[in-house]
C-alpha cells in the first residue's frame, strides 16, 4: 500500500518567509500614517519629513545588493533574522526621537537598512532554493505576505496613533516584531532543501551530491559585472524602478496627507489601504499562479499599464466608494509585478544568482521609491497639490509597460574561467 503524501517542507519554509515579509513590509510601510501627527506635534515640514522618508526609501534599496550577496554567500535565513531584529530596534527608537536628525537616523537609516535585509533580494533567494516547480507561486505567497503587511499593520498603525500617539505606534510595532517574529525565522527558516536532506520541490533527475550542489553555486551564479552586459537585467531594473516611483514612492508615502487634504477622515483613508492590501493579495497570488501557466513578459506589461490608469483615476476620485474603488484596481496590481520580475530573474541567470541580482533590481525600485517620495513631497511644497506627481508617475508607468514586453528570456549563464595554458 502507497505511503499518504506528506506536504514538502518547502512550504512550510515558505510559510515562515511569508509570515517575516509581512512583519517586515508591514512594519516599514506605516511611515504616511506618521506624516501628519509628526507634522503638527513637532511643527516639521511636509517637505523634511518626506526626505526622510526619501532617505529611509533609498537606503533600504542600497542594503538589497548586500543582502542579497550575503544571502547568495552565508545564506539567507540568517540575514532575514539578523535583519528583522535590526528593524525592531529601529522602530522601537523612532518612539523617542525628539529632534529631525533623530528620526533621519531611525527611522531613515536603521529601519531601512533592517527591512533592506528582510526584502526581496534575500526572500527570493530562498524561494528559488527551495522551489523548481511553482516557482512564480510560491513568490506570489510571499509577496502576498507583503500585501498582508500593509492590510493588518498600517490600520493597526493608524489606530495605535490616533489612540495612543504615533510614538507608542513606533514603539510597540518595533516590541512585537522582536519578540513574535524573529524567533520564527529563528524555528522554520532554511537557506536550502540540502541542508535537510531534501531536494527542491518538483526537482527530477538523481540527486546531486555535495561536491555537485557546490559546483553549481560556483559555476551557476552570474555576477553583476556579467548580468550588466545584458540587455534583460536593465530592462528589469528600469521597469522595478518604475514600480518603485509609483507604489512605495508616490501612493505608500503620499496618499494618506493626499485623503486627508481632500476631506476623507484619517479610518476612511485607512480603510481604503486596507481595501488595496487585500486586492494586493489576490492580484499578487494570482499573478504568481497566472506567471506558472502564461508566461511572465505579458502580464508585468499588463499590471504596468493598468497601474497608469489607476494613477490617473486618482485624480477624479469624489466619494468615499470611488476611494474605495480605486484602492481594488491600484491593489490589483501594487505588488504583482514582483512575481514575474523576480522569477524572470531566476529564469534567466539561475537560482544561486537571485539574491545578489534581485538585489541590485531591488536598488533601483527604491531609487525610484525615493524620488517619488521626495518629488512628490516637494511639488506639493511648490504647487499645494500632487496632481503633477501623479501624472508624471502615470507616464512612467505606460513606459514600463513598453520595457516589459523588451525582455527576452532566455538564460544566461556565467562565463566559466579560462584555462592556463599549459607549459612545457
């Protein structure tokens, strides 16, 4: 009689890695939610605070390149769980800044640097050791986590400020992911299957032995130098810098002062991010399970262009169900662009690649996350509106579309080393 099935320790893995990037996005996503209070308690300006958060954003794509080499050398459990830890503390400190630099240092530098190290870079690289099969799935689960992030934290956010204050908002976040999150990366995260015994899920042929899983690291990771001299990695890291510009940068840092600035209560605002989380999490899953069966290039090209619509449409919302509408078609298409650009990346450079090369992809999304969210911040400074901001993200977004539907993919390999020639 056939043993019964039992369920890979892949997704158990995957399950904890949801549950770290939830933690993590969530945690580092609620910084808008601060920007008023901050403004009126300590009479900062509109525009210092969103430098700040500016700094926090391109900080947090500087340490994706040196997550992701650490994760691709070290592993990457161990950089997720030091990284969580440091964005607990972070957090946990910004509750008592009393001066700019205070928080340009807490939550600008150390907070970014903690969620660059539980970001996608270091994520991606467990996903791809651990899965051959369902590959663009399982990165749809663990991006939906970041999805989770924002619709449980920022409302928990949002009513830990407006009950308590946005200083015990900081400081029992930063408390809650030291003690209830790190100590499951801590339990269930593994940097590969081998380290079990096991094989990635759905992987065929005889089993490798160690000396064969150490000549693929070697012999399969495509360093940067290399991936540069490939029209694909630009054309990923143009178009995640165009998602960057107009998600983290544009609407996570803006949209809250924008409601706030156009009559909508602070819950209702609230509310309609929780309603964008929750599409987020649908869209993202689904672009994962839709990447596995249709490819990837068509839809990353799709979710761009409908992201330019609804940067548009944000532009005529006049009631609270127009907001709420709004929020399901940008929450469509928030975070389901990270399926098919990170399993594009596996696809084409390999799986002992991803986390360094994600990395640097990751960098240039938060390059764009930070001018958009100091741009943004500044033509309100300049005009008393976001609607400029708005369209010039709206553009973009309709030329990532054209970028996506440029990538070929087709792998790349890394060149192995010339031999010496031999002396006689």
């Amino acid at each position: 009689m056939p043993s019964p099935r039992r369920l890979h320790p892949a997704w158990i893995v995957l399950g904890a890695l949801t549950l770290c990037m939830l933690a993590s996005t969530g945690v580092r996503a609620v910084f808008g939610v601060y920007i008023k209070p901050i403004e009126d308690e300590m009479h900062w300006s509109r525009g210092a605070l969103s430098t700040a958060a500016a700094v926090s954003l391109l900080l947090l794509g500087a340490a994706g390149p040196f997550a992701g080499r650490l994760a691709d050398r070290w592993g990457p459990a161990r950089v997720i769980v030091l990284a969580l830890t440091l964005l607990g503390v972070g957090s946990i400190a910004s509750g008592f800044v009393t001066k700019l630099w205070h928080l340009f240092v807490t939550a600008g530098v150390i907070m970014a640097v903690g969620a660059g190290g539980a970001a996608l870079s270091t994520g991606s690289a467990i996903v791809a050791r651990w899965f051959d099969t369902h590959r663009g799935m399982a990165m749809g689960l663990a991006a939906g986590g970041m999805s989770a992030g924002q619709l449980l934290i920022v409302p928990l956010a949002t009513m830990l400020t407006y009950t308590y204050g946005w200083r015990s908002s900081f400081l029992w976040l930063g408390i809650g992911l030291v003690v209830l999150i790190v100590p499951v990366g801590l339990w269930l995260l593994r940097d590969t299957p081998e380290q079990r015994g096991l094989r990635p899920l759905g992987a065929t042929g005889p089993r490798p032995t160690a000396a064969d899983i150490a000549a693929e690291q070697h012999a399969g990771r495509v360093s940067v130098s290399e991936a540069a001299q490939t029209l694909p990695f630009w054309l990923l890291m143009g178009s995640f810098f165009v998602c960057g510009y107009t998600s983290n940068g544009m609407v996570l840092t803006h949209f809250m002062p924008h409601a706030l600035e156009h009559n909508f209560t602070a819950m209702q605002a609230s509310a309609a991010l929780g309603v964008m989380g929750a599409m987020n999490m649908i869209g993202t899953i689904g672009s994962g399970w839709f990447c596995d069966r249709f490819g990837r290039r068509g839809p990353l090209a799709i979710y761009y262009f409908v992201r330019g619509l609804s940067l548009l449409f944000l532009l005529y919302v006049w009631d609270v169900p127009s907001l709420h509408v709004w929020a399901a078609l940008f929450g469509l298409n928030y975070i389901s662009t990270v399926p098919p650009t990170t399993t594009l990346t596996a696809n084409i450079y390999g799986r002992f690649s991803v986390g360094e090369l994600s990395g640097w992809i990751f960098f240039a999304h938060q390059v764009g996350s930070a001018l958009g969210a100091a741009g943004a911040g500044w033509i309100f400074e300049w005009t008393g509106s976001y609607s400029s901001a708005f369209v010039s993200a709206a553009i973009m977004a309709f030329l990532a579309a054209g970028m996506a539907l440029m990538i070929r993919e087709v792998p790349v390999r890394s060149r192995p080393l010339t031999p010496a020639p031999a002396t006689t």
